[in-house]
C-alpha cells in the first residue's frame, strides 16, 4: 500500500478514474477537494470541523452541514448548547454534559475488562480520550483562562497539537498510568470547569485571553470555554462510537 506522509504534496493533484478504494485519509486537509462522478457508497468521513467558520460540505449540490449538525444534536442531547454566549447558559450547557459523560463512565465499566485500553482502528482508547480531556482542561482553562504557571496535569496525553507550545512537556509521565488514576485527574478537571462556571460573570467572560497554542492570537474567556464544550462533545462522540465498535465486534 502506497503511503503519502506531511512531506507528500499534493496540492492540486488530479486523480482520473483513479482507484482509492479503501483508502485512508487521517489528519489531511481535503479542503476544497472536487469530486465529480465518483462513487462513494460506504465512504465515512469524520470532520470534526465542519461546523466551524463559514464552511460546508456539498453533496450533489446540497449542503449538508446543517443536516449533520442537526442530527448530532438529536443524538446527544445537550450538544447544541455547547455555543452558549451567557454565565448561566454556559452552567446549563456543562450541567447537561456531565451527566452524559457519566452514563458513558458507567457503560465502559459495565463492558469486559481491558475495554478503556482497546484502540479501534487506531484512534485513541477510551482511556486516552479521558486523558486527552483532562489536557484540554488545563490548556484551555489552566493555562488560557486562568493563566496558571503550572496547569498541566503529568497524565495528560502530549499530542501533536500541543508538543513544541512553547512549555516545557518532560513532567509529563512517560508511563501508562492506571485507570484509576485517569479517573481521578478527569474527576477533577470536570469539577475545576464546574466550579469556575459556578461564578462566572459576563465582565469576566468578554475578557481577553492569549491562544494557549499561539499566545499572538487573542482569544476570550468566553471562546477557550465553547473549546472545552466542543472537545468535551467531539470526544463524547469518538468514545461512544468506539464503543459501539468494540461491542459489535464482541458480538460477532
């Protein structure tokens, strides 16, 4: 199998009547890619960014977008809170998340054991989405919001996204810890965005706050919450359908 990596441009490429059957696209940006008279019967496309700005995605002429959006908000309830502009809708909007976050715990826990361990196709675990959440945590409340000296907890999963941000990654552990463990750091993460929601003002919402990623860029108080609240229901959606997978191939 052909593989084409970052260092790979292609950039205008054309592909006529070519055969990507079963081709794997991870972490490409397919933006403004034409497609016409293809077949795509069975295609699974995952664009966790699809709702952002003023993009969209076409289907024979259609715009889907808003259909997706749609329907991801009827299939989690309380996902389409996640935008709240407002101290007390921000706190309904994370009120309605904990609990599914929950329900999805207790399911995990109720699957065989090892299940939080198991990768589907080669995405996170379950336990290292938890973790990846407490990172998200730290980055965008810790270290954006509240501008802490040391907001990074040491089981936080280092991705590509974060390493090379200007701090320094080497407390973070280099191995696996327990479940447990995770559990615990999430635990209180999802109580540290709770408690600072508890109090939050409108003043302090429209605050300007540095990018935790890229400190030249401003952001608000207010926009490094709606990232949290998109993580916290993107990743919900990663671990439900892994899930899914992992229990479908159990039942096979």
């Amino acid at each position: 199998m052909t593989t084409f990596s970052r260092s790979d441009d292609l950039q205008g490429a054309e592909f006529v009547e070519a055969d990507l059957r079963g081709a794997r696209f991870v972490g490409s940006d397919l933006s403004g890619v034409v497609m016409r008279g293809v077949q795509v019967e069975g295609a699974d496309i995952d664009a966790p960014w699809l709702f952002d700005g003023d993009g969209s995605l076409r289907v024979n002429g259609v715009d889907v977008t808003p259909y997706v959006d749609a329907e991801l908000n009827r299939r989690f309830p309380g996902r389409a809170e996640r935008r709240a502009g407002d101290p007390d809708g921000l706190r309904a909007a994370w009120a309605e998340l904990e609990p599914t976050w929950s329900a999805t715990l207790e399911r995990a826990a109720a699957m065989p054991a090892g299940t939080v361990e198991v990768s589907v196709d080669g995405e996170w675990s379950f336990a290292q989405t938890l973790r990846h959440l407490v990172m998200a945590t730290d980055m965008w409340l810790g270290r954006g919001v509240l501008e802490l000296e040391q907001p990074f907890h040491p089981l936080g999963v280092v991705d590509s996204g974060t390493e090379g941000d200007g701090f320094d990654t080497s407390g973070f552990a280099k191995d696996t810890p327990s479940y447990a463990e995770v559990l615990e750091a999430r635990a209180g993460r999802v109580a540290m965005v709770r408690d600072f929601l508890a109090g939050v003002t409108s003043e302090e919402l429209a605050a300007t706050r540095k990018n935790p990623h890229d400190p030249q860029y401003p952001e608000t108080t207010l926009s490094c919450l709606h990232v949290i609240l998109e993580e916290e229901w993107e990743h919900h959606r990663y671990a439900v359908r892994d899930l899914d997978a992992i229990e479908a191939k159990s039942g096979e």
